[in-house]
C-alpha cells in the first residue's frame, strides 16, 4: 500500500514537472476559486441585508394589521 502511495505521488510529480500547462492549469484554478471567494464575500452581506429589512416590513405591516384589527373591534361611539 505503501509503495503503491509512493509511486502514485512520483508519477503526479513527474507529471506537473513535465507539463508546462500544469502551470496554466493551476492559474487558472486559483483564479475560479477567488472568483468564488469574491462571490460569496459580496452575496453573504447582501443576502442577510435584504433579509433583515424584509422581517422588518414583513413584522411593520404585522402590527398595522393588528392595530387595525383592534380598531375594528371597538364599539363605534357616537357624538
């Protein structure tokens, strides 16, 4: 098993030695993944703003409902 990890770890080295686009490859690897990282760094700030706000209009218009609802209950007085 040992000797099998061994060669396995050989042949890729030999393998990213020998292939100029290795490098390439490897480029543009880490470009996507700090693409990705750039992403999620906007969209995570974004998400929870725009979920804040929405609990907070969705949690207004609750209580206008309410307050509205209580209102209805009243008897109407007359003057």
């Amino acid at each position: 098993m040992e000797d099998l990890l061994q060669t396995a770890l050989e042949s890729a080295d030999e393998a990213i030695s020998l292939d100029p686009g290795s490098t390439a490859n490897a480029m543009v690897f880490v470009l996507v993944a700090a693409a990705g990282v750039l992403m999620a760094l906007v969209y995570v700030p974004v998400r929870l703003f725009l979920t804040i706000t929405a609990r907070s209009r969705r949690l207004r218009l609750l209580q206008r409902i309410r307050r509205l609802r209580e209102e209805l209950a009243q008897p109407l007085t007359s003057s």
